[in-house]
C-alpha cells in the first residue's frame, strides 16, 4: 500500500446524477470526496458501515433516521452502521466529505 | 448519540503551535477538521490508529516513514498504524481532513 494518492490517482465514481466521489481506502477504512451539483440528492439508503462526514462548501439537508437538519459548512454527521439516511444539495455546489469503516469495497 | 454535530458544537483541540483540529467522534470513527498557520509543524509521531486524509487547501509536506511528498489540494494520503510521520505547512494557511480508527481518545 503507497501512503499518497494524488488527487489524479484517486479512484472516481459516479454514485447519482450530479453526485461524484473520489476516494482512498485503507485498510478499515475509506475517505470519499464528495461533490454535488445544485439540487442533487443522495436518496434514501443505509449500509452496515459507520460513517461520518462534514461539509466544506455549499448548502446540504440531510435527513438520518427520523432527524433532518440544513446543514452549513463545518456542520458533521455521523450515522451508526444500519441507520438509513438521505441528503440534498441547496442551491450551490456542495463539497463534502465522508469517512467509512470498514472498507466500502464499493468505492475502491 | 446524536446524529449532528454543528460547527460551534464540536471538539476543539490546540495540538501544536499554530496547529488546531475540530472534531467529531463516531463509534469506531474520529473525523477531524484541522487548521494550520503557515510554517506550523505536526513533529514526528506515531498511534496505533490507522489515519487516513486529504489535503483542502495550502501547501503541506508530509513525511511518512522513508518518504516525503509535497501536497497540493485534494491530495490524499494514508498512513497503516505504527508508521511515524510528520507535516508541515508551506507558506499559507492549510486546511486538511483527518480520520482515524479506532477512535482517537485523546481527540474526544
């Protein structure tokens, strides 16, 4: 395993309309960067794997559980394993970030 | 445990001059949002937690093990349990992600 992806190296994926991620995994763990066009939405799933997450830039609602928050960047989540959840951009590009464990052999 | 955590909620925690982190603490996950001055040295270490993280913004060089990169923003990088590594900010503000598992303790 090398220690430094560059950000040309980072693996690219393209989860919804409007929603791409770039990502490194670990070894129990997987970073996603995460950009959304204005309006995009991450609908409504869950997955065994922890994970949390802050917002760098834009306007996000998030909904998780039974909870919805707006949320402005610095704003966290963090959502147990099983707990679904689902997110919306605002009006702006939303920059993100998400942290999993373990792996999202997924988004290797 | 609460889902959301807002910005003026979070940890916070001065590691080092000129070197401050944010923080948000899952179950087996910590997330942390860190800020340096430019010039502000993380000193060579090492934990047991597998630590992986992304660039923002600024210029930062990373020492890991034998190797040494110097990283712009979206950069990432990853760092096994046990290997010592070190950073340092170039010439203007860096923001930067971390993230750990197991939670870091010392970060709560």
């Amino acid at each position: 395993m090398t220690y430094f992806i560059s950000a040309d190296d980072a693996s690219r994926h393209d989860l919804f309309p409007g929603v791409g991620i770039q990502t490194a995994t670990g070894e129990q763990l997987t970073l996603s960067c995460v950009e959304m066009e204005p309006g995009a939405l991450v609908p409504w799933h869950s997955h065994p794997h922890e994970q949390l997450g802050v917002l760098l830039e834009g306007e996000l609602t998030f909904w998780i559980g039974d909870e919805k928050r707006t949320l402005r960047p610095g704003d966290m989540w963090r959502i147990p394993g099983g707990v679904s959840h689902q997110a919306q951009a605002g009006d702006r590009p939303v920059r993100a970030i998400d942290v999993f464990h373990p792996v999202r052999e997924d988004y290797r």
